[in-house]
C-alpha cells in the first residue's frame, strides 16, 4: 500500500506538472494546495493506527467513515418504508407532527400495513357506532389515604428530566399542559425553574432523591415534605426502574453539574450526580409499600405512587400481598414498558432487559385484581405511547391512563436523530448547548404540545365511538384482537388469562399457582 501511493502521489505530482503548463495564477496555486492536501492526509493515514482500513486505503478511505456518518438520514429519508421505521415509523411521527402543527391527517389510498401479517392487531369497531362524547373523561387518582386526589388525563407528559431536556423544551413542555390541562412529570433530575410555568406536576423521586436529599445522597424527609407543599405539585412518585434500562443507575458527570442542573438536583455545582441502581430506603416489598405511604403523608395527602418496569411476576406478587397485609396501597403504579426511550442506555439493556409495556400491563393489572385491590390503585402506561390507538390499546391491556415521552419531544420539534446522549440534539430538544437551544421557539413549541395532545385524546375518544363505546370505561379485552397466524385471529380475552376480583387471594389458578408461592412480601427474589 505505501507503494501504491507513493506512485499515486509521483503521478499526481507529474500531472501537476503538465497542468502547470497550461494553466496559471491563482487557479494553479488552489490546485496545488489540494494535492498537498491530498498527500499531507495520505501520509496522516498511513502513520497513524487507530484506523486500519486508513492504513490500507489512505485517503479513500475517508469516504467509508463520510457515508457511515449519513447512514441514519440515508437510511431514515430515503430507504425505510412509512411504516416499519425504528423507535418510531415514519407515519407514527408524520401523525405527530401533524396533529402538533394542527394540520390535515388524513391519509389517501388505504393502508400500507399487511393486515394479513401475524402479529398484527386491530380494535373490533361497531356496526352502530355512536356519536363522540361531548365531555372528555379523566381519570381520579386517589385511594383511601389521599386526601387530595387529583383528576388526571388521559395523555400526559412523561417522565424527561432537565439536564436531559433543554430549558426552552422544558418550558414548552409545561406551558403546553398548562394551556391542555394534563399532567407533566419532572423526570428524576429535580424541579427546575423551567417546570414552574404553570403545568401540574408529577414530581419523580428517584434512586439519587435529587432535590430532597441529603448530603450524603439519602432521602432528607424534611426538604421533601416543604417542596411537595407547593401547589403546583399534584402528586408524587417513586422510580423504581424505566423501561429502557431498567435495574441499571446513571452519572452525571461534574464537568455536566451546572449552577442550574444543582440547584434543581440539590447537589454540589461541578460535583459526580449518581443515581445508584437501588434505592436506600426500601430493600422489601413491605418497605417499599410503606415508604410510598409516607411519601403521601410528607406530601400532606397528595396521591403518592411508584414507576416501574416490570421484572420477575413473583416480585409484582409480593408487593401486592405487602399492600394486603398492611392494608396500604399506592394511589397509583405508573407501568413503564421495555420499549420505552431513554437519552442514552448500554444496547443490551435497551434490547434484552424488562418485560414489553403489554405484558407489563397484564400483568399489574391482574395482580391487583387477583387480590382485590385495582379499585384502590390507578394504572398509568408509559412506553412507546403516541397516537389515539394506542391509547385506546393500552386501556384495554389495564391502563386507566397513559404517558408519553419521545411523542411529546417529537410535538417540540424532535426529528428522531437519536443524538439524544452527545449534547448535539439539532432542533435544540435534548441539549444543554445555547447556541442549539435557541432554535426552539417556545410559544410556537407551547401551542403545539397543547395541540398534540388534545387531537390525540380527541382521536382515541373517536375511536372508542366507532367501537359504540361512551369512554374508556367500557373498553374490554375482547375488543382488541391480534393475528396469531395467516388464518387465526383472537382476542386479547382468548390470548391471555384474566382474573377474578379476589381469585389470588381465593384459589390462585395453576398458571399463577408457582408465582404465588414464590412471592414474599419480606423480600424481593434474588
């Protein structure tokens, strides 16, 4: 290889002899300068050895790293199809920005989807549809030791912390529940001035208890009890684990520690933020159960629950049976499915670890009527939720409610670049760079997540008319059926088990029988 081009490089030199007889001036010093150019990133290529294919390919080799950097727009503009695109589709996110926009949806010409593909699932509409309800419902978050249950939407905001988020899509962000009237959740990382415009707010604990913890990074009751007071803050809630990487913490580095992310975190400016893999004030069910009451009592009776991504059935099972020999439940368990989205997780953790939002919904759900207690406890969905059908899905699978996170990123302006973890976010979305963030204008941002989220509830409840349904409460599991082969479809009634009030508690089935016995409240399986 260093034969060839040193040859190359005689011919290149040779040819610009040549030239240099017909052409002069200003035009010969330019090209002289490019094939010194040429030669000086040749000779780079063939000293350095980090890149092996530079090595054997200098300079042309630099084309192969060009079109490797252009791959995902490549690929996501030019050769996925509308419909099979990853995290999410092209129609998925046309419908978005759409609906954000407060512009036509409609599609010509039917359907791109193979309806005959198994896996494939669709609502059981009726032959005497009705007419969309005039009032859109909420759903009441309160059990019998909250005192101040609040009435929640259908879609929310989900859990995006700042630090992850930008202040303008923050800002955008609450201004738009505000204006809608839905629930914004703070994320993990603290409250920041940024989620004080007006919105109700969910306010998440996690591992770290950044922004009521101590300053050894435990749980400091006191800071906690005075900011939960604030009005503005409607319920609060435990995390336990997110869909995208669940049982794994994180690290803010200190060089990311900013004046603000500090202050929002209660932590030290410049100083390593960890969110340890588990929390310090549970290590039992029965803990974890009584620590989420005392959040509630801290936040003066407000509705306190928890997130999670579910993991082993038998760990379900044992906070459940905590909840019924304490006689003490959460007011709400926010399910977080394994397709859920993340500003950066390990591949593995994001392909290979926790249950899918459907299977995590059955089965909360059913652990809690299997011991009587759903009426006392809202379920709320979260994971890879954005158009009204999946709204409608998830409500049928167990949900009372849903939450969204890359939907509502996408109503601010995310084009799906999935440079969420290199603080380069090109729309200004997810970075804390100001010369990036500035180009996310806030009011128009503002108006349409208020307009994403009222055309989405809005479609979900004109779906549910077509299935000659009044609202979320008539939904039922045989309304929603699923292809099992190129012959067969069943509904999710047929597919998968359903319990009885009280069934767990009465005579546990054979399929949950092992589960039952596994499940201890005084401690988590290993």
């Amino acid at each position: 290889m260093l034969r060839f081009f040193v040859l190359a490089a005689l011919v290149a030199l040779g040819g610009l002899t040549t030239v240099a007889a017909v052409i002069s001036g200003p035009a010969w010093w330019v090209l002289l300068g490019i094939v010194v150019l040429l030669i000086a990133v040749g000779v780079y290529d063939l000293l350095q050895k980090k890149h092996s294919i530079l090595r054997n390919y200098p300079v042309l080799g630099h084309m192969r790293f060009l079109l490797e950097g252009i791959r995902p727009e490549l690929q996501q503009y030019f050769i996925e199809r509308n419909y099979d695109g990853r995290p999410y589709d092209r129609d998925t996110r046309t419908s978005i920005y759409t609906r954000a926009k407060g512009t036509n949806e409609e599609q010509p010409f039917g359907t791109e989807r193979d309806v005959n593909e198994i896996g494939y699932e669709y609502l059981v509409h009726s032959t005497r549809p009705i007419d969309v309800a005039a009032e859109v419902p909420r759903v009441r978050i309160g059990g019998p030791g909250c005192t101040q249950p609040y009435d929640m939407a259908l879609l929310n905001v989900s859990a995006m912390s700042f630090g992850a988020l930008s202040a303008n899509a923050l800002t955008a962000l609450n201004r738009g529940a505000a204006k809608g009237g839905f629930a914004h959740d703070t994320g993990e990382g603290g409250i920041s001035p940024y989620h004080r415009n007006g919105g109700d707010l969910v306010w998440e604990i996690g591992s770290g208890y950044f922004g009521a913890r101590t300053r050894d990074g435990d749980f400091d009751p006191a800071q906690f009890q005075d900011k939960a007071a604030d009005a503005q803050i409607k319920l609060v809630s435990l995390k336990l684990s997110q869909g995208a990487k669940p049982g794994i913490g994180g690290v803010l580095p200190g060089a990311k520690v900013t004046q603000e992310i500090a202050d929002a975190r209660s932590v030290p400016v410049g100083e390593k933020c960890v969110s340890p893999s588990y929390h310090r004030v549970f290590s039992t069910p029965r803990e974890l159960v009584l620590f989420v009451a005392r959040m509630r009592e801290l936040a003066g009776g407000k509705p306190a629950g928890f997130k999670l991504c579910v993991g082993s059935r038998a760990d379900v099972l044992a906070i459940c049976k905590a909840m019924v020999d304490e006689d003490v439940t959460p007011d709400f368990i926010i399910v977080d499915g394994a397709e859920g989205g993340t500003g950066a997780a390990p591949l593995e953790y994001e392909d290979h670890v926790g249950s899918p939002l459907t299977e995590g919904l059955l089965t909360v759900h059913n652990a809690l009527v299997g011991v009587g207690l759903r009426d006392r406890v809202r379920i709320g969905a979260s994971g890879k939720v954005a158009t009204g059908v999946d709204l409608v899905k998830r409500i049928v699978q167990g949900a009372d409610y849903c939450n969204a996170a890359r939907a509502m990123m996408m109503a601010v302006g995310c084009i799906q670049a999935q440079t969420c973890h290199t603080n380069t976010c090109p729309v200004g979305v997810a970075t804390q760079d100001p010369k990036r963030m500035r180009a996310l204008d806030v009011p128009d941002k503002t108006e349409r997540v208020y307009n994403y989220q009222r055309a989405t509830v809005h479609q979900a409840m004109q779906v549910m008319a077509s299935m000659g349904l009044e609202g979320p409460h008539q939904l039922a599991p045989h309304m929603l059926r699923r292809r099992i082969d190129h012959s067969t479809t069943q509904s999710y009634a047929e597919l998968f088990e359903h319990l009885e009030t009280g069934q767990l508690l009465a005579d546990p089935p054979e399929t949950w029988q092992l589960d039952w016995e596994l499940a201890d409240p005084d401690k988590f399986r290993v």
